[in-house]
C-alpha cells in the first residue's frame, strides 16, 4: 500500500510538472484539477527540480557558445573545443565552471583500457572534485609531472591523481618528486631509477592527457612552490607567456629557456603533441596568453575554455 501511495504520489508530481512548465497552468488551477492544496503543488514543483524531473536550461541570446566552439577548432586546428559559459570574469568562477565541464567531457570519452595522465594545480583540482564515477575496466591513471612544493603551497597533484583513480576505479601512479629541479645533473640522475623511468614512460603512453596553464605572476601555484632562483624568475616575467606541465612557454609557443626546461620532470610538449587525446583545461583573464601560447605551439588538441576567453583568441591575430 504504501509503495502504491508513494507511485500515486510521484505521478501527481509529474502531472504537476507538465502543467505548469509545458502547460502555462497556474498553481492555483493545478490544485484544483488534482485535488491538492496549492502549497501541495508548490512543494511538488521543487521537488521535481530537486530530483531532476524538471531540468531549467537558460540560453543567452548574446551569447553563441558552439559557433565560437566551431571557430576555435577551426582556428587552431582542434578536433573538439568547448565553450562554457560564466557569470563573471573572475579566476575562481571560471574555474568551478570548467572543472564541471572538463568532468563530464573526460566522463564521455573515457572508455575500457585508457591511460589516462593529469598534471596539477587548482584548475585541475576543480575538475577531480567534480569527476562522477565510472564503471570502466583496465584504466590507469598516472601524474603527468612533478609536483611536489619546496614550501606549504598546494599544488593538489596528489590530490587530483588520487581522485582521478577513484572515479575509475583504479589504483594511481604518482610522481613523488618536485617539478623542477635545480640543475639537470640532479633530473638525470632522478630520471635514471628504473621505478621513476616506468612512471614517467607511462605519462609518455598515455593516450589522454589533461593539462592546465599557469600564468607568470606572482600568485602562480608553481612560483610559490620555490622552484625558481631569482634571475629565472626574471626571465619568466620578461619572457613567459606562462607555462604548461610547469614548462614555460613565449606568446607564440616557443620555451623561453632550454637551460630551465632540462630540469623539469615530467613529459615533454613534443610527446604532449602526440595524444589521441590532449585536453587542455584553462581560462580566466589572467590565463589568456598561456593559453594563446600553448595553442600556438599545438601542445594540445581539445580545448576546454569560458566564453569571454573564447572570443579573446577569436579575436587575437595570430
């Protein structure tokens, strides 16, 4: 009885539903036509929401998020961009809104066998806390490079791994070890133990890769993590259009220094570049020129960005 009451109940639900979205029925006239209180349906119509019954889509008028999508494959040569749209142009909305979409775009590609490999930072972060589960078999995930600060900055890299593995149920790989190191001697040498060899190798096979882009300012996750000496941070504020798997890129792409960019562990860009899937996940004012600079060097081929970043790289001459 009580199951037949709780159907009988979720059918008013839905009936309540129909006529007041799809039917232009007041609350007042649903009451009376299924003999409830006009309370009754309000708490039906919320309800119905909160369960999913009823899902509300806005669409802008002023805004075009798949033709900018189009243009951006078009433009930089992707096989697939995402535009999401944000309330305000503030680095930490538009973070929250790309780890959301970035979620479910990794949720939908992701299928039996993958390797999937993630680098760090609070962008990517956003995108772990929101990942859904999925019942997938045979996937690895693995850290794309070094992540490990010299001071109390987070940069989240276990953190995002460890969530990675959970959402697909299996065990991850990380790479216990700083990003950047003082000399390449020093890379070498941490390079040629067979244990780390295996975790990197498997960074380079990995067939999705998901990044971010930082941008080189004093507030930057890898600058507060204290790799740098002062006169690469010098050369960074002079040179960097930012950096991408914490290697630092100009405007049009290029590294702004061989020197630095020998002692940085983790994967190369040119091995980046070979990715069935090379998802980058970045936007924000302040991450514009990286951005810019990483499609340039077509480090990555799907880009995953807010709707004012979007028109910023439509804009820009190339």
């Amino acid at each position: 009885m009580a199951e037949e009451r709780g159907e009988e109940k979720q059918a008013k639900m839905v009936d309540a539903a129909r006529m007041y979205y799809q039917l232009d029925y007041s609350q007042q006239e649903i009451a009376q036509k299924l003999g409830v209180s006009r309370p009754t349906v309000s708490r039906f119509l919320q309800q119905a929401k909160d369960e999913g019954i009823v899902q509300i889509k806005i669409v802008d008028p002023k805004e075009n998020n798949s033709h900018y999508a189009q243009q951006l494959e078009h433009k930089f040569r992707l096989k697939k961009a995402v535009v999401v749209s944000v309330p305000q142009y503030d680095d930490s909305t538009v973070k929250k809104y790309l780890g959301e979409a970035a979620a479910l775009y990794l949720h939908e590609i992701v299928k039996d066998g993958d390797t999937i490999a993630a680098t760090w930072g609070t962008t990517l972060y956003e995108v772990a806390t929101r990942l859904q589960n999925k019942h997938v078999r045979g996937v690895k995930v693995v850290q794309l490079n070094g992540g490990v600060s010299h001071t109390n900055t987070n940069t989240y890299a276990h953190e995002i791994v460890h969530l990675f593995g959970k959402a697909f149920h299996t065990n991850p790989y990380f790479i216990p070890l700083p990003a950047i190191v003082d000399h390449s001697v020093v890379k070498l040498a941490i390079e040629a133990d067979r244990h780390i060899r295996s975790i990197l190798e498997m960074g380079k096979q990995a067939n999705i890769a998901m990044v971010t882009v930082g941008a080189p300012t004093e507030d930057s996750v890898l600058i507060k993590a204290d790799y740098f000496s002062e006169s690469d941070l010098r050369m960074i504020y002079e040179k960097g259009a930012g950096d991408i798997c914490s290697r630092y890129i100009d405007i049009q792409g290029k590294l702004i220094s061989a020197e630095l960019n020998q002692r940085t562990i983790g994967i190369d860009l040119e091995e980046l570049q070979q990715k069935e899937q090379s998802i980058l996940v970045a936007g924000g004012p302040k991450k514009v020129d990286a951005v810019y600079g990483a499609l340039n060097g077509k480090y990555t081929n799907v880009l995953i960005t807010d709707s004012f970043t979007a028109k910023y790289l439509l804009e820009r001459e190339q």
